[in-house]
C-alpha cells in the first residue's frame, strides 16, 4: 500500500547537518502519484490511463483478500465442541463475511468507475460538472463528487437524518 522514501531536501537543517530528512511518496496499490505536467490538459489519455491502473490494481487486490478469506474459512472450520469456541469462530467468521460484502460492493463500484473511464466521463463532478481534480481523485479514485458538491450532500445527508 503506502511507501515512504526517504532523502535529503536540499537547503533544509537536516541537509546541512548531513541527516536525511523524510520525503514522503505515496504508493497507491503499487502505482506513484501523477505527476502533471504544465499546461496539461485534464483528464486526457495518460491521467485516464494512471487511474485506470489505480483501480485495477484496487479491484485485484480486493478480489486477492476475498479468495484468501474463502481459503481461510475453509481452512479454520472447525466443529468445536465447546459452544463457547464456536460461538467465537462463528463471530470471527460473521466479522469477515460483513467485511468482504462491504469489499463485493467497493468491488461493483470500481467496475462502473471503470465503464466511466472507459466513456471518458471520469474525472469531472456528476452534480456540477466541474472537474474532480487529480488528487482527490487519486485519495478517492471511484469520487463522482467534487469536494463542494460532496459537502453540501453530507450537510443534507445530516439534515435529514437529525444528525
């Protein structure tokens, strides 16, 4: 998942007392950050085809931790004879299966993320049309929302439910 590199930054205390200060660089499912280049035109065919990277790499990892979860129930099922200890187990398994349909639905949300990217209409506000933006993205990369957009529903979203 996340990496940190770390070196020296020019010009900092660290680099003038030869220590080598953090330099964080973030890993997303094994991919860099994008790096924009200047005048670049959002969302055009190497920013579609980094976050279509992003969430297939996403989508393989969720479906590697669901075959490990299947191998693994398989593997721990045991017929205790203890109620207590099978009430733990089947606790334990409960847990990981409320887990795993949440990652089935995250599964289905990358799939039409996909589609939209797939259709050129990924990156940009589903409410306002306005783009996304590179790094919400990359930290949310199924967003459909821009910030203000996703606010504003979240601030309805209490109103609603007297939260």
């Amino acid at each position: 998942m996340a990496t940190v590199k770390e070196s020296i930054k020019p010009g900092t205390k660290a680099a003038k007392k030869g220590k080598a200060a953090p330099k964080v660089s973030v890993s997303l499912h094994g991919l860099s950050p994008y790096v924009e280049k200047k005048n670049e035109e959002y969302m055009n065919e190497n920013q579609r085809l980094h976050f279509k990277q992003i969430l297939k790499a996403w989508r393989h990892e969720l479906m590697e931790e669901v075959d490990r979860t299947v191998t693994h129930m398989k593997d721990e099922a045991a017929n205790f004879p203890d109620p207590a200890d099978r009430a733990t187990q089947e606790e334990e398994f409960s847990l990981e299966l409320r887990t795993r349909d949440r990652e089935r639905k995250l599964i289905k949300k990358i799939d039409k993320t996909l589609i939209r990217v797939e259709d050129n209409d990924y990156g940009f506000c589903d409410q306002c049309g306005i783009e996304i933006g590179i790094r919400r993205l990359e930290a949310r990369p199924t967003a459909d929302l821009c910030v203000d957009c996703k606010t504003l529903d979240e601030i309805k979203e209490k109103q609603l439910t007297g939260g």
